[in-house]
C-alpha cells in the first residue's frame, strides 16, 4: 500500500509540475522568473530569441519558453 500511495504522488507532481510550465506570466512575472531586467526580455524577444505572445495586446511568456530562452 505504500509503495502504491507514493506511485500516486509521484504521478501528481508530474502533473502539476507539467501544468506550471504551461502557465502564462506578464513581463514583469517573466523578469522575476528568469532574474533579468525588463528591457533584457524585449531585447530577447525583438531579436528572436525568445517566444512571446502578444495576442492580448502585452507581452505574454509561457515558463517554458522563458526556460529554453535560459538554457534550462
């Protein structure tokens, strides 16, 4: 039953952890996630380099993409 109860949790972390890389910040989120400055992610994202959405009429970044942009 233990070792049940603990394939169960593992299974949970998964799925939250995979849903938290899914969650979308505002740039200011974005700055504080990867510790770098505002201009430095527009930079990034006028040259391409990293993934951004701009379909509300800001900059939205989802953490996984912040996270290939980082090298992680």
């Amino acid at each position: 039953m233990e070792y049940q109860m603990k394939d169960v949790l593992d299974e949970l972390k998964t799925i939250v952890q995979d849903k938290s890389k899914n969650r979308w910040m505002d740039i200011k989120e974005a700055c504080k996630y990867a510790s770098v400055s505002d201009s430095t992610l527009r930079r990034a994202v006028a040259k391409g380099e990293l993934k951004v959405s701009k379909a509300t009429g800001k900059l939205l970044f989802k953490i996984d993409w912040v996270d290939r942009w980082l090298g992680n």
